[in-house]
C-alpha cells in the first residue's frame, strides 16, 4: 500500500486533528458511490493513521533506530501514555 500520508496529501507531521481534518475534507469530495476505488483508498490509509500503534509502526518502520526514543516520546505526549513503551521497544 502507498504511504497514506501521501493518499491524504498530508506531511509527515500532521497531528491527528490534521488527518481527520483532511480525511472528512476528502470523503466529502470522493463519495463510495461516485469513485469508489479512491473512497477506499482515502478509508484505508485514515484506518492506518487514526490507529496509534499502526501509525507507530509504519514510523518506526521507515526511520532510523536512533529516533526511536523521540518517537516513543512524540507518542506517549500526543496520547497520554495510551500505549505501552515495553509492548514499542519490544516490536524493535
């Protein structure tokens, strides 16, 4: 699957806010009964990013390890320690 930021035409950065933003804005313009390839493609790559640990392993995936603390970081901050630093450090 292509990179679902790319899909939603948003940065690597973009806050949750930013993708469900983009992500109503695109549903809005792609109905699944005019395009309903695109639909699904804007449905599935919202799945993966709305999903913090999907969204915490395609970034780990594609970074290097040395940004894997700043990451467990950036995570635990935006959801409130949601998700467990043992269960991240132990998918590395």
């Amino acid at each position: 699957m292509p990179d679902p930021l790319q899909i939603l035409g948003l940065p690597t950065t973009a806050s949750e806010q930013e993708i469900r933003s983009r992500y109503l804005e695109l549903v809005r313009k792609f109905s699944p009964d005019s395009q309903p390839a695109r639909f699904a493609e804007i449905r599935a790559a919202y799945d993966d990013l709305s999903d913090p640990r999907r969204r915490l392993q395609r970034q780990l995936f594609k970074l290097s390890t040395d940004s894997l603390s700043e990451i467990i970081a950036e995570v635990n901050s935006d959801h409130r320690g949601r998700i467990p630093t043992d269960e991240l450090l132990a998918m590395g």
